[in-house]
C-alpha cells in the first residue's frame, strides 16, 4: 500500500487579456478498485463557481467559467490518495469467449472502435496480429503487444503534440506517454481486445523517502480487458502499480485532457503545467 499527496499545476499566462473563458478541468483523481481518494480540492483563481459531475467514461470533471477579465488562468488540483495493489484472478478467457463478451456489452465495444488517434497503420495492425498470433490466450497476447511498442517507440518529448495521431507517432517510432498509449490502444483493438487510454499521475521514484517531495508529472497509459481490466504502462514497461494515480480513462486523449475550454480575448496564451508528488506511506 501506497499513500501519495499530489499537487497539480496548470493554466494559461495570456499576452494581453481574456475577457471570458468557459472551461472544463478533469485533474481529481478517481474511485477505483484499489484506489481511494482520501481527500481532493481544486482551487481555480481568478475564484469561479464551479459545477462538478461525473462524465460518461466515469472522470470526475469540474466545469467552470470566468467573465472577468484576466491576464492568468491558474488552476491548482491538491490529492491525497492511497492505492493499494490489485490481484487479478487468473483468467481461462479464450478468444471465442472474449469475442462474444465484448461483441455484447457496450463497455466493450465502445473501446473495440478506433477513434482518428488511435487507428493504427497497416503495418502496426499486421505486427499486432502477429504478436497475438504466437500466444495462447488474450492476456498472453495484450501483455506481449504493450511489452514489444513500449519497447519499440522512444520517449522522446518534443516531436509530437497533443493532436499528433498513433499512425504518425509509429513511423516517428518516437514521441511522448500520450503517443505510445495511444498506438499501444490501436495495436489492441486491431486484434479484437478492448483497450482504453487511461490518464493520471506516476510518481518518478520508486524509492523516495517519505514525505519527499518530487517533481512528477501528469501521465497516460493503457488498460485491456481479457477476463477483467488490466493496467500496463507501455511507456516504463511495467504493470500498473503503487506508483500510478487514475484521474480518468476513455477511449483517446480527448476524453479525458486535464484542462480544456475555450476563451475571448488576447490571441496569444502560454499553457504552464507543474506536478509535484509526495509519498506519505
């Protein structure tokens, strides 16, 4: 068990000044099976009323507005969460039971359909099949896809951006979490297992002292289903463990990007973005 204190950053610093701005922030973290939110707060400033709800994917969103003008949007998310490990039985799904499971329940066949970000080129779809190809079961053949793209793409910060797709980071063979979750979750469902992008926190160290403040950062990895839900993060090459806080999952990015809105005003923003992580047990 696991006890992690998460101080969340961001916002827009504007050239001149933004007379309104209409936002949704999706930066608390969830109720999981093995996670529980201890506490959580989000302060926006300039001070705005705020209407919190769950999503459709099951994200916690906060949904605000500013209508006095502001040079700074400034948003600080403030967690306490304690994760405990999760134990998955043992699965005896077969891919004739996975197809008819997932063929019948929309959960399943929502994260079966590509998305414009997610879709893989041929010669990923044909890598994928062929890596499921040489193993016995689903969950073989999902922990062999995330193993071999998390190996093959380097995280390279810097060549792509958000709207950057899987297709265009595969023939990089490079770019960021986002990137190499994104063709991890296409490579899956091309093979026919369901496959969701999960975004969230993962603390740097896995030793820290306690009560060490570290410079974290805000983080995106995959989660398959093959008899129940599995986490892997493609971009560390490890499963999902105490270091790895879930804000939100969907079937991309755009369903769960920390901050997102639109404002009138200035025409120029800069995005700033700090996270900071403590591990209090």
């Amino acid at each position: 068990m696991s006890r992690l204190r998460i101080r969340h950053l961001t916002g827009f610093s504007y050239k001149g000044e933004a007379v309104a701005s209409y936002n949704e922030a999706r930066m608390l973290p969830a109720h999981t099976e093995g996670q529980f939110v201890l506490s959580s707060h989000l302060r926006i400033e300039p001070v705005a009323a705020t209407h919190e709800y769950i999503d459709y994917w099951g994200t916690r969103v906060s949904s605000f507005e500013v209508l006095l003008p502001h040079r700074q949007l400034s948003l600080t998310a403030t967690s306490l969460v304690e994760i405990r490990p999760t134990v998955h039985p043992d699965s005896m799904m077969d891919w004739d039971d996975l197809a008819a499971v997932a063929g019948a329940t929309t959960e399943f066949v929502e994260h079966l359909e590509q998305t414009p970000l997610t879709a893989p080129p041929a010669d990923l779809a044909a890598l994928a099949r062929e890596l499921a190809g040489g193993t016995s079961s689903p969950c073989a053949a999902a922990l062999a896809i995330c193993e071999r793209l998390g190996d093959a793409v380097s995280y390279l910060p810097g060549v792509t951006n958000v709207k950057t797709t899987a297709s265009e980071a595969w023939e990089a063979r490079a770019g960021v979490c986002q990137d190499i979750a994104h063709i991890t979750v296409g490579a899956l469902r091309a093979v026919g297992i369901p496959a969701r992008y999960v975004s969230g926190y993962l603390h740097p160290r896995p030793h820290a002292e306690l009560r060490e403040t570290v410079t974290g950062e805000s983080h995106a990895w995959v989660e398959y289903f093959c008899g129940s839900w599995h986490g892997y993060d493609p971009t560390n090459l490890i499963e999902i463990g105490e270091r790895h806080v879930v804000v939100g999952q969907g079937r991309d990015y755009r369903d769960v990007p920390p901050l997102r809105g639109v404002y009138a005003g200035s025409s120029n923003s800069e995005l700033f973005v700090t996270v900071e992580i403590t591990r209090e047990a």
